[in-house]
C-alpha cells in the first residue's frame, strides 16, 4: 500500500544525511558599529591631506597643479613636469619642516615620497623627467644632486585591523637652503619656497 500524499510530503522535506535540520542564515556580511566605521572613515580620510608641522602649529598644505610638457626635437626628447610662477605661493622660514603625511600600514613611504629642487626659469618652475638623446635613443635620469634625502618616522597605526594606516613624520635630513622645492607624494604636488628668516 502507497503513502499517503502528507507523509511523501513530509518524506520530501525531511533533510538529507549530513545535512542540519536549522533553517539556513540570510544575514548578509558583518557590520561595523557606528564608532567603528568613524574610526575607519577617519584614519582613510586622512590619507587625502598633506600638513606641515611647524612648532605647535599643523598647516594642511594645497596640491599644486603639474603641466606635463614634452619637447621632440631630431635626435632629442624631453619630458618635464612645470609649474606656473616663478616662486611658490606657499612660502617658510624654517629650514627644517617637518611634513605629515598617512600611508596603508603595509606601504613603504620612501617609495612614494620625493622632496625635489625644481630648476627656475622666469616664469616658471620645472622638474626633469626624463630625456632621450642620439639616434639610438639613450636615456637620461633625473639629476639625483635635484633630490633631497629625507628621513621618515612613523608615528602610529589607526584604523581597524583589515585596513591599518600609518601616520609618517617626514623631513629633510639636512636643513634647507632657501629655494624653491617640490614635495611630491604619491604623483600629487605640494609647492613650496624656503625664505631666510628675517
């Protein structure tokens, strides 16, 4: 005699071996309670700021715009990236600044932060790329005596363990004579002139 349609219905439903009886989880992904999710929108953020650090005072510095300008001549090339004036807007006194700047944890600073001496024409301020010369294309560096050796100092981890940031200390290793200079991190721009103190 057959089964009645409720028990081969019942049958149909029950679980397999090896399988548990508990209705499946539909809760999504874990979330992040609400001072965890400042804390991690706090320590990304601060990744899009540069700031001074002069004395007791902490300046955000503005990027700076960079034409790239290429010149091809028979035999020759050149690329350069140049900024307009002759002097930067943002001007120091200190020979010796000191310069904020956050990274992923897992980021070695040295290898996205330059501090370079533009060459200074009447107009303009301009720092060497690269250049190609002779028929067989030879290529030319930036002159490394441009590039100032600067030593790096991380101060601290924030953020939550899966995304860490780490706040850096940046600064030249020899106090600088006045001129012009360009900070580039991470291929923005931050300008500044270095004045005699009065």
């Amino acid at each position: 005699q057959g089964v009645s349609e409720k028990v081969a219905q019942a049958m149909l439903k029950a679980p397999k071996p090896g399988q548990s009886s508990a209705p499946a989880s539909d809760a999504g992904p874990a979330t992040l309670n609400p001072a965890e999710a400042q804390r991690a929108a706090a320590a990304m953020s601060s990744m899009n700021s540069m700031c001074l650090i002069d004395g007791a005072q902490r300046v955000e510095m503005k990027q700076n715009k960079g034409n790239l300008e290429t010149i091809i001549a028979p035999f020759y090339g050149k690329q350069m990236w140049v900024f307009e004036g002759k002097q930067a807007q943002f001007r120091l006194t200190n020979s010796s600044p000191v310069f904020e700047v956050t990274f992923m944890a897992n980021v070695i600073p040295s290898d996205h932060v330059t501090l370079t001496k533009p060459e200074v024409k009447k107009d303009k301020r301009q720092i060497h790329v690269m250049a190609m010369a002779g028929p067989f294309g030879s290529k030319s560096k930036p002159d490394k005596k441009l590039l100032v050796p600067l030593v790096f100092e991380e101060l601290k981890k924030e953020g939550l363990p899966a995304a860490q940031v780490a706040l850096h200390h940046v600064k030249p290793e020899k106090p600088l004579p006045p001129g012009e200079y360009v900070l580039t991190v991470r291929h923005v721009f931050y300008c500044f002139g270095v004045d005699k103190a009065k």
